[in-house]
C-alpha cells in the first residue's frame, strides 16, 4: 500500500525534495551574504538561546494549525496551492538559514546540533507538511480536471486528508511543547 502510493506521487515527491533543496541552498546562501553585523548579531542571539532554552516551552500549536487550516480551506479553490508551495519553501529556506548561522558559530558541531535540533523539532512536521503538499498537488490536478462535473466526493476525501494533517501536527507541537526543547537541550553542549 505504502508503496503504491509512492509509486504514484513519484513525480509530485520529486517536485517538493527539488524544492526543499533549494530552498535550503538559498537559506544558507542568503545567511553568508549577510553583512557582518548582522552575522554577529544572529550569533550573538543563538549564544544567548543556549543559555535559556531549558528555561523555555515551543509554542507552535496555534500558528501550525492556523497556518494549515488557512491553506487547506483556501485550496478547496485552488488559491491555496500557490501558498501552501510558497510556505514550504519558506519552512526550508529558514532552515538553511539556521544551518548556516550555526555552521558561523561553531562550524562542524554547529551544522551538527542544527542537524538534531532539526531531526528533534522539525522532521515530522516536514514529513506531514510534505505529505499535505504532496495532496494538495493531487487534489489540485483532479479538481482542474473535473471542473465541470460535481466534486463533493473529491473535496470530502481532500478534507479528511486535511484533517488527519492537522491531528498529526497537532500532536507534534503538543509533543515538542513539553519535551522538544528538553530534548534540545541534552545536546548543547555542541554548541559551548
């Protein structure tokens, strides 16, 4: 089944891993062409995050939510293709913005600790976000299709992917509120 299923978005997987790779490459890009204060003041901010992150809680829930609820009712008129695409690739370029701040301030062990804070917070909802992309592109191409004919049976399946997208992130940021940074935590000793 899950197979199936890759074998069918084959097209639509490539399209976004392109994307997400650019994206990254442009984040690490658009870090480096910083000028140097900058620079110095982004690397002042993560030596100062190190300090307190045990102190803190992440506090994705309802930004996640109402980001992908926005997209996902806004799709169901195919507006919210262009932005779900253009969300995603602002998730990747931030990330590669990240990888490169942290590379500047402590070089290998930097990319290193960005690697697992990223694997920690945000490698399950990139897996989610690009599974819902993956959706949204199928549901777009069908939607264009059949513009003629009736869609509630299409739209009904589109919403219940959406919702299981939501459920998913949902329980994510639930996670990562109580635990995420604790997890973080445990491997700053990378960045000192």
């Amino acid at each position: 089944m899950k197979f199936k299923w890759i074998r069918s978005n084959i097209s639509n997987i490539k399209f976004i891993v392109s994307l997400g790779l650019i994206a990254l490459v442009i984040g690490f890009i658009l870090f480096q062409n910083e000028s140097t204060d900058i620079k110095s003041g982004v690397v002042s901010t993560i030596n100062e995050l190190t300090l307190n992150i045990n102190n803190t809680n992440q506090n994705s829930i309802i930004f996640h939510l109402a980001i992908l609820s926005i997209i996902s009712l806004l799709s169901l008129i195919i507006i919210g293709f262009p932005i779900a695409v253009i969300y995603y690739f602002y998730e990747f370029v931030s990330i590669g913005y990240l990888l490169s701040a942290l590379f500047e301030f402590k070089k290998i062990t930097g990319l290193l600790f960005g690697s697992i804070f990223i694997i920690i917070n945000k490698i399950l909802f990139l897996s989610v976000l690009s599974y819902f992309l993956i959706n949204m592109i199928n549901y777009t191409k069908k939607y264009l299709k059949s513009i003629k004919t009736s869609k509630k049976e299409l739209i009904i399946n589109y919403l219940y992917k959406c919702f299981f997208v939501l459920i998913i992130v949902f329980i994510n940021d639930i996670i990562l509120y109580f635990i995420g940074n604790k997890l973080t935590n445990i491997f700053t000793f990378l960045l000192k």
